[in-house]
C-alpha cells in the first residue's frame, strides 16, 4: 500500500480545520469518503473538502472498499461501537479522544484490533504538535534539572461553555468539560512523566445552570514527580496554562491557546515561539500514517489512551 484512503465517520466541527484537511494535505493521505447522518450535511462536506463520496450510514462508508482507514470523530459514546465495525471489517482505525467512555469500552476496543490484526490509534494530536514537543524537551533534557512538579490551571466562566451539548452531557462525552479538554492534559503527562501511580481528587456540581461538573481538582502521583490539577468552569475568570518545576528551574505554557515556551532559569526566560500548524492533527496524522504504513510507532496506541480514560473514571467515581 503506497498511500492511505481515509473515509471520515461524523464531519463535525473538529473536522472542518483541525483534522479534515490534515488528513486530505499529509503526505500519502488522501479522504475518498465521509458520511454524516444528515445526509445533505453530508454532501456539503463533501462538496467543501473536495471528498468523492457521502453517506448517511455508517456501515456503508465502513464497507466501502476504496476505504483502507476510518477516522472516528463523533462523539464518545459512539466510538466503541464504530470501532469494533471497523476494525472487523479490516480497516486500519483512528479515534478521536477520548478513547472511549470506560475502560471496559477501551479493551473492547483493544481486543477487536488485536483479533482483526489491524492498527488502532487515538487521536492525542498534541503529542505531535512542536511547541508541546519542545516542552517535552526541556523537561526531560535536564534544561530545567530533574522535573519535581507539575502545576496544571483551567478557569472558564460560565458563558464560556461550549456550544455542542454532548460536550456537557457526562452519558454521551463520558463527563463535561473536563473530560473534553483535559483529556488532552492527562494525555500528555502519561506520555511525558509514564503511567501515574495513583489517583486522586474531587469532582463537584457546584452551579445548577451548568449541567454537567464544574469544578474537579486532581493529583496524580508519577515517579518522581506529582501534578496538581485545578479546573473549574463557572468562575468569573479566564485562564489556562501548565507549569512543569524542576530543580533547576521551571518551563510553562498554555495547552489550549498556542503560546509560546517559556523557561525560566537562573532568573532569565527563554522564549521558544512555535505557532500551532494551520491544521493542529496534521503533525499528528503524518505520523499515522506512517504507522498505519507499517514505517513507525503507533503515535498513540490504545493501551496509552485507555490510561487517560482510567484517570478520568478513577476520578469520577
């Protein structure tokens, strides 16, 4: 196989620049199909992005033989199910995060790939993207001396809370905001710090006009190091960022605004400004491709995305 076909299941938002035109614009990728249950909505798509195909039904963009991978990117609580059919069907699969609502969805999911040989990757796209590379350089270069902690912040404001209504509904996203976008922070500490040792933290419902949790502080417990978690969603401020301490010195960032690197050492700061790419997974998906091309590691393979969900359910329950 010179080259990957991809069929895209679910054409929301997070497909019209982040992920679509990655998929159409990295090399040896191409989409030839795309399907949404709107069938209209799904041919204006299609029509926008230059994709030979529509469809209104899953299974028929699954068994679609011109389809060599599935990218999955509805929402989480779909994602068990279209997997699987996918994966049974002998195509290559990637998933949007999270990986799935449970654990137990997870090795589902895990089992199917390893029955029907083929690959599955979640789509953790910032273990790609070069500012969150860099970060991941200095604290395990030694530049800011050996990492002790890390400081994770997330404050929105009420009016701030997403459009899309499954984001805030715990039985279709597996929780609320929380999950949606922290996911991509736990993520990222497992790939950088390793699978934490022990979980633990709060999570409460504190405002009746936000639907799902709006506030959960966190600790995970990693070798040699510990992050501290604080997030909450109906405060009257706006702000985000992650700090890693080391003994040296510290390095910080925003994970959801594309901020430059900033290390702090020695009482001097040393910016690295790395824009994000015009389309955020293609950085990503290059490396996908290459895997699903038998040429590279699994850039995020299901048992490291399984971790993520086991710290998401470990706190909610």
């Amino acid at each position: 196989m010179a080259a990957i076909r991809w069929g895209i299941l679910g054409c929301g938002d997070v497909t019209e620049v982040k992920s679509g035109p990655g998929l159409q614009k990295a090399a040896r990728s191409s989409v030839v199909a795309c399907m949404r249950r709107n069938r209209a909505k799904a041919e204006d798509y299609a029509a926008r992005h230059g994709i030979a195909r529509a469809y209104d039904d899953a299974g028929a963009l699954i068994d679609d033989s011109a389809v060599d991978a599935v990218y999955i990117a509805t929402p989480p609580d779909s994602h068990a199910e279209l997997a699987i059919r996918a994966l049974k069907a002998g195509k290559a699969v990637m998933v949007e995060k999270p990986m799935a609502l449970n654990t137990a969805e997870c090795d589902a999911m895990s089992a199917a790939a390893e029955a029907a040989g083929r690959p599955l990757t979640i789509a953790y796209y910032r273990r790609a993207l070069p500012r969150f590379e860099k970060l991941r350089e200095v604290v395990q270069d030694g530049t800011i001396g050996t990492p002790r902690c890390i400081r994770v912040e997330h404050f929105t404001r009420l009016e701030d809370r997403p459009d899309q209504s499954w984001k805030l509904d715990p039985a279709v996203g597996g929780g609320g905001f929380f999950t949606d976008m922290q996911a991509h922070t736990l993520d990222w500490l497992d790939y950088v710090f390793g699978p934490a040792r022990s979980v633990s933290g709060a999570v409460r419902h504190l405002t009746p006009d936000y639907p799902a949790e709006d506030l959960v502080s966190y600790t995970l417990d990693f070798e040699g190091a510990v992050a501290s978690g604080l997030c909450a969603y109906t405060t009257g401020r706006k702000a985000e960022s992650v700090t890693v301490f080391g003994t040296e010195g510290h390095a910080s960032m925003s994970f959801f605004a594309p901020t430059p690197v900033i290390v702090t050492r020695g009482g001097e700061d040393t910016v690295h400004d790395l824009p994000d790419p015009a389309h955020v997974h293609q950085p990503f998906i290059e490396r996908v491709v290459s895997h699903f091309l038998g040429e590279g590691e699994n850039p995020c393979p299901p048992e490291a995305a399984k971790r993520t969900t086991a710290v998401i359910e470990a706190l909610y329950s």
